[in-house]
C-alpha cells in the first residue's frame, strides 16, 4: 500500500495523529492494528483491536521507519506503538545547527 506525504493517519487505539513528511511503499500499523487516514469516511477502529500501547509519542516528534523510506511528523500527542510493516519506526533526533555566532 502506497503511504502519500501529507496524508494524515489516526492511531485507532491511543488517540495519536501523524502526517507524512516522506512517503513510500508499506502499511503503518500501531502495534497489531493498522492506522486510519484521518479523511477516510469508510475508516473504522477493528472490533476488539485491544488496549491501548504504552508507548507516549509527543507532538512534534518525527519518525522514520527502518530504511528511511517513510517519515511521520506526530501532530497530536497519544499513546501508539509505531510501526511499518510489523518493523518498528525510529524517533529522529534534531539535527544540530551551527551556532550564529
């Protein structure tokens, strides 16, 4: 499945909303449960998905899966277990700048 920069994806379980800065190919998943675009009408949480992860996301937090293909800005605080493809996705550290001296 195709995942599209600047869609906007729902953990159906914490409450966490990502956009995508850098799409690419593969499925965004919290934990077990796929992530819901946020625009879809169709889109609905699976019955008994499970309870919610333990995993904190912060808003402005930025995230890459395994090989760099895909990248997500997290817009809404929640609890959600990140992952693409079963992979889990990584926290970006922010890139240093030089100082203005």
């Amino acid at each position: 499945m195709a995942i599209q920069a600047g869609k906007r994806y729902l953990s159906p379980l914490g409450g966490a909303e990502f956009i995508v800065t850098k799409g690419g190919e593969g499925t965004l998943m919290d934990g077990d449960v796929a992530l819901l675009l946020k625009d879809d009408p169709n889109a609905k949480a699976p019955e008994n998905a499970g309870t919610p992860s333990a995993n904190q996301v912060q808003l402005g937090k930025r995230f890459a899966s395994a090989n760099g293909s895909i990248e997500l800005l997290c817009i809404k605080a929640g609890t959600c277990d990140l992952r693409v493809d079963g992979e889990p996705m990584e926290m970006l550290q922010p890139k240093v700048l030089p100082s203005a001296d």
